[in-house]
C-alpha cells in the first residue's frame, strides 16, 4: 500500500490536526533550545566573570568552592532562563496553535537574539561596576539617573573604556547569537516524528501538564517548595565575596537591586531645610543650636563606669527573642529560663522597658551597630551606609583596642548586610561559607550548630567586640527537636498550655524552636564566660510583633525585647527603677561599660536611665509608659504607671521621637554637616 496516497486521501481535518501537533512539538523544543542555550551563556559569563577577578580566591577557596559556587549559580539561572523563554512561548508558540502561518520560529529567533544582546552588554557593565564597587551591581545603580549622567557618561567613557566593552559586547553577542541560529536550526526529532506518534492528544495533554511543573520547579530554582529554593536573598552561600557575587547572573544581580530600590523609593519622600533641623536640634538641647555639624550634639563623655575593661565583648541579637515569655504570667512555660537565669545571677542584670528599633531582624541589627533608631528609610541600604558612621559601635571600640567582628549563620547577600558590616568598620565577617557542612534551613544556620563553630572561630588571644547574630526562631521553623532531649516534647507543652491552645501544633513548634534558641544561647555565654572570665555579654532580641499566646496583648507585651548585660562589670542594680531604653541606646551602654572615664564618644542613644526615651520606629517607651509616636496610644507597663499618668507623658514623648526622627534623617540622607 502506497502510504503516500492514503494520506493524501484523509480528511482535510485528519491532515490540519497532525500538521497543528507537528507544529506544537516543534514550538515546544524551540523554547527549550532557547532555554538550553542561555543556560549555556549564562554559565560562560559567570565562569568568565570568576576567572577575571581570580585573584580575589588566592588563599580563599579551593577549587570545590569554586564548583559549588557554579552550581548554586546554575540553579539560579533556571529561574532567568525560564522567564526569557516566557516571550518565545506568548508570541510564539501560543499564537501558532491559532495561526498555522505565524512565524513562529523566526519571531524566536529575533527575541532569542536580543536576550543574548542584552546579557552580553550586561557582562561588559558588570565588570567595571564590580572593579569599582566590589559588588555586581546594586541599589545605588539607579541614582545614575538623578545624578549628572553627562559626567557619568564621560567617566565611563574615560576611566571604563566604555567603547570598547561596548564593542566587546557586540562582538561576544553577534558570535552568540550565531550560534543560537544554529542550534534552533539543528534537527533533534526525526523529520516524520509528528506522523509516528500514536497518542496525539495523550502527547499533548503530558506537555501541557508538564509546563506548570516545570515552571514551579523553576521559579525555586531547581525546587519544588520555598526552604529548598535558591533565590537573590539567600544565594550569598560561599565564604568567599567573589563566589557569593558569581552566584547571581547579571539579571538577577540587576533584579535584586532593583527590588531594593523600589522599596527605598517609596518611603524616601520626606526633605528637611537646614533651618528645620537647626530648630529641631535646638528644641532637643533646649537651648539655640549654632554649630554647622551635628557632631556637637552627639559627642558624649564616658563616665567610667566599669573600673576594670573587658577583655572581650559579645553582643548577642536572638532571632524572634520576644520579652514576653520572660514575664511572670508566663513563666510556667519554662521557654525563656536559659536568659532568665542568666539575667537573675549574680553579675547579670535585665532591663524589660526595651523596644527594637523596628519589626524586623535588619532593623535592629543596624541600631544596634551604629546606634541610630530606625526612622522608615532603611538606612543601611542609603549610599551613606558605605562608609562608616561616628557613631558606630565597631569604629569606636576600635579606638579601644578590640578587633571587631559579626558572626551571622546565614547569607552575606541577605539584606546586603555583609556590605553595611564591612563598611561600618568591622575587621572580620563570619558567614554562612563559614557554617557551610553544618544542619541549616533557609535563612542560615541552626543556633545549636552555629554557636559550637562560632566558639571553635573565636580568636581570645586579642581584646574583641563580637556581634554575633542568630537566626534558627524563624519561619520555617524545620530544627529537628526530636534530637534535642532538653527542650520539652509535644507533649509537654499540649500539658502546660491553657486547653484552648493545647492541641495548637504551630503554636507548640513556636514555643519549642523559642526554648531550643534560648538554651543554646545561654549556653553559649556560659561555655564563653568561663573560659574568658572578663568577659561582658549583652543581648537583646531583634524584633518581636510575630506571635504569642495572649490573644490581646498590648503595645509592651507585643513589641517589646529584652536587654540583658552579663558579666564583667556588671551590677545587679546598674539599671535605676524606671529605666527604659531601645536598640539605639545599646552603642552608649557598650561604649560606657568599656570606655575609661572621660573617653570621647558620639552616639545618638544615651545609658538607660529613667529619663531616656527608646524608640522603636513606630513606638515610644519611658520610665514605665509605652505610646505610639504617631498617635495617641499609650499604656502603662508593667503596672508601673496609671493610664493617665501615661496620656500625660505621650505628647512630649511622642514629640521627642519625632524631633530624633529628623535630626537622624539628616545624618543618613545629607550628611554629618549641616
């Protein structure tokens, strides 16, 4: 039988839907090779972009790093090479299963060229902008725009070779892109393959199913669920800063920046005049402020109140380490005893009327290195977080001999915290390429895990200040507690908690996650304390408004964090009744317990006192009242006031955060000088 023939003779139907099946199969493939290919380039640049900075490794990774950093790379260029085949898929291969005639596979070839084009240009900025910022780009990249860009043009020009790397681009793209010709044209599937298969439709409906699987798996970066993804906040997983860098191709190093920024725009709206702040810092002194500098006004005088200095200081920040599992009416879940006992010994001391600079981990950690409030303008990603502040803490204990230090289990990348770090004056950085072969989720370390090397990473032959960050009381909360015989069962907690809550499994997960924190970080200053006797230890909680067991809790029960100091110097009454205070204050507290008498420092914050006001970016706290800053809430805490004693103190408390608020803006966005 002449096979020709026949088909010849089937219905025009029979014929239209074998051609429509041929052409999505086809379609199909192409936007693979598309995704294939970039896959491809996006690798060659990043192997290119280590090998151009390889003298960044000498001595700092091996080879294995530099595989394992191509890999995590790898996987998150699944997510760009996914989301650059989403045109060749709309304009192509949907609109050729409606037009027969559409041109699909030229139309993908056009838009696979200029993806190529635009990657291959991205390269060539990248280079210099990693030459000159030490970083593949940045949120800072963007105020090329509010800048002089004819100067930027000419510098680039001049100093970057800009014609040439452009050419270069050009160059590297053209070569590219005919390549990308030849792979789209190569034949994968026999030339009859269409008329071969057997279940058409079966065919069709695998594909179809596949595509939204394949997309998730993508999007994760190689995973199927969120804690097994790889994406720009947490792919900062080597101990190198080149390899960290590597890990993002130019399109996600460019979407990272770009996401940080959006979020900087929209709350970088407020302008102060100099008269404005001249009037506030007048109104702040009681008195007319005449100096052109804010320096004045910051400059402090140490009161020498530590006789005999630390030889090491530690300044813990507990992930989610909320204060109210340390009051009295929850003391039967036994969460926070580790601290608890710390704070209740002989050479401890706690202060409770203490807020967080804000309701998130960067917030605080920035106050509490730099010793400013948070005042809704993130300024640790301000171009003015590149160089060191007067007022930061790891400048200032430099001045009295310590190396300084950030240990932080998690990645350099998040937050781009381990550029503000670097630039706010700290010797050493300790990451998550430091914590690599230890149990973690996806936020870094677990506590347990990552406070054991941090003691084997310790260098005591030399006076230090060690800010040391945790980070396993987050979401997901994936410990394994059933190894952990010390932190209490399921059980356990189902019998002491209230029988509406005794059956509440996350609840159970959040408390047992709290105690297993709160016991490896007690535990950590105990091990470091006896080995390191003159020693001071201060810790505080990051932030809190997450969760807790009371279903109305009120502004104190629900912001507040503890302050707890231990250790050499410390005296049970060092905090006067009615002290209050926030993550501002903790530079002053640090330097004062440090410093000899006299010695000169600068610091926004003040040593808690009774007529300190902490401030939180939203709320106020001082001597035994809570309020909001822009409203009119407040409340007593702990009992230690009335509520009208409260409403009292609100206007002037609130006005003084406001007035902090200013003169802080003014040192981010424009300068120490006035």
């Amino acid at each position: 039988m002449n096979l020709k023939n026949l088909s010849a003779k089937l219905p025009p139907c029979m014929k239209s839907e074998n051609k429509r099946f041929g052409f999505f199969v086809q379609d199909i493939i192409s936007d693979l090779k598309l995704f294939v290919f970039l896959l491809i380039v996006l690798f060659l640049y990043r192997v290119l972009f280590i090998y151009f900075f390889r003298a960044e490794l000498a001595g700092a990774a091996s080879c294995g790093d530099v595989w394992l950093a191509l890999w995590y790379g790898f996987r998150l260029s699944l997510k760009t090479a996914a989301a650059f085949i989403i045109p060749t898929f709309a304009l192509g291969t949907l609109i050729r299963q409606v037009l027969p005639k559409w041109p699909s596979l030229k139309i993908k070839f056009y838009i696979g060229a200029f993806e190529i084009f635009i990657l291959s240009l991205l390269f060539q900025t990248r280079l210099p902008y990693y030459k000159e910022f030490h970083n593949a780009f940045d949120p800072f990249i963007f105020n090329t725009f509010n800048d002089d860009v004819l100067a930027i043009a000419d510098s680039a020009i001049k100093q970057y070779n800009a014609p040439l790397r452009i050419l270069a681009g050009l160059l590297a793209a053209a070569a590219l892109t005919w390549l990308w010709k030849k792979w789209l044209s190569a034949r994968l599937l026999p030339k009859n393959f269409p008329d071969g298969v057997k279940h058409k439709a079966l065919t069709v409906w695998v594909i179809i199913i596949f595509i939204p699987i394949f997309a998730v798996y993508m999007r994760h970066g190689g995973s199927f669920n969120y804690n097994g993804s790889i994406y720009w906040k947490n792919s900062a997983r080597m101990s190198s800063h080149l390899l960290n860098e590597a890990i993002l191709d130019d399109v996600q190093a460019l979407y990272k920046a770009s996401r940080i920024h959006k979020k900087l725009r929209k709350i970088q709206n407020a302008d102060y005049s100099v008269e404005e702040i001249r009037q506030t810092l007048s109104d702040l002194i009681g008195a007319n402020y005449q100096s052109s500098s804010l320096l004045p006004f910051l400059e402090k005088s140490a009161k020498g109140l530590n006789p005999e200095k630390p030889e090491h200081i530690f300044l813990i920040i507990g992930e989610t380490y909320m204060l109210w599992p340390m009051l009295e009416q929850y003391s039967y879940l036994g969460v926070a005893d580790g601290m608890k006992n710390l704070a209740s010994s002989a050479n401890g001391a706690m202060l409770k009327n203490f807020l967080p600079a804000a309701n998130g981990t960067m917030f605080g950690l920035a106050s509490v290195v730099w010793g400013l409030p948070e005042i809704n303008i993130q300024g640790f990603s301000q171009a003015s977080a590149l160089k060191a502040y007067e007022t930061s803490l790891a400048v200032q204990l430099k001045r009295l001999g310590y190396e300084t230090r950030f240990f932080y289990g998690g990645f350099p990348s998040w937050e781009n915290v381990g550029v503000f770090m670097d630039s706010q004056g700290f010797d050493k950085a300790f990451y998550k390429g430091s914590y690599a072969d230890l149990p973690a989720n996806a936020w870094g370390t677990e506590d347990r895990y990552f406070l054991e090397r941090t003691k084997e990473l310790f260098d005591g032959t030399k006076p230090s200040f060690n800010v040391i960050l945790t980070s396993s009381n987050h979401p997901p909360l994936t410990v394994d507690l059933s190894k952990e015989p010390e932190v209490k069962s399921e059980k356990a907690y189902s019998d002491i908690l209230p029988p509406a809550l005794a059956g509440d499994k996350d609840l159970i997960a959040k408390l047992r996650h709290f105690e297993y924190s709160d016991k490896y970080i007690s535990d950590f200053i105990k091990d470091m304390s006896a080995k390191y006797p003159n020693s001071l230890f201060i810790f505080t909680g990051d932030h809190a408004q997450r969760w807790t067991i009371n279903p109305t809790p009120g502004i104190f029960e629900k912001v507040a964090v503890p302050l707890i100091v231990y250790g050499s110097g410390v005296k049970k009454d060092m905090f006067e009744e009615g002290a209050a205070a926030s993550h501002k204050d903790i530079a002053a507290l640090t330097l004062e317990l440090a410093a000899p008498k006299d010695f000169i420092y600068y610091a926004f914050g003040s040593f808690p006192s009774k007529g300190n006001v902490g401030l939180h970016n939203e709320y106020w706290i001082k001597d035994g009242c809570v309020g909001e800053i822009n409203g009119d809430a407040s409340e007593p805490v702990l009992g230690a006031k009335t509520t009208e004693e409260c409403s009292a103190a609100s206007p002037g408390a609130s006005a003084y955060g406001k007035n902090i608020f200013k003169v802080v803006w003014q040192r981010i966005m424009k300068g120490v000088n006035l």
